[in-house]
C-alpha cells in the first residue's frame, strides 16, 4: 500500500523541522531540508509502523496543499 501525506517544512534559523497534519506528533529537525526530508520519511514509516502494532487504524491522508503567486 503506497501513501502520501502532506509534509509541511519550516526553516528556522538555524535548523529545519518537519511534520505531518494528518498524523498528530510525526514530527522531524534536522540542520538542512535535505536532512529533514529523509528523517521525515522514516518518521511517517516508524508512526504507520506503531499504528499498525497497536491496532490502530492509520488515518488517511486528507491535505493537499498548492502555491500561489501574487505580485507583491
């Protein structure tokens, strides 16, 4: 089974974080975005990973998400 859920990335000043609306605490940090992109996705991995453990049902993702250009 193949999922993809909206990660929302925040550049700090001196690090990135990472998290997942539609998994409540899935969370990443790291010093660069590339970092964070591959600790994210291990993050989503290990959450699902639990989920499955515990019986619990994995939320699907719900979120998308778009860019808008506007002239300022």
């Amino acid at each position: 089974m193949t999922l993809e859920y909206l990660v929302l990335y925040e550049q700090g000043p001196e690090s990135w974080g990472a998290y997942v609306p539609d998994l409540p605490g899935c969370v990443a940090a790291a010093k660069t975005r590339e970092e964070v992109e591959a600790l994210i996705r291990e993050a989503i991995a290990f959450h699902i990973r639990g989920l499955r453990a515990d019986g619990e049902p994995i939320p699907p993702p719900t979120l998308q998400a778009g860019v808008v250009t506007v002239a300022a």
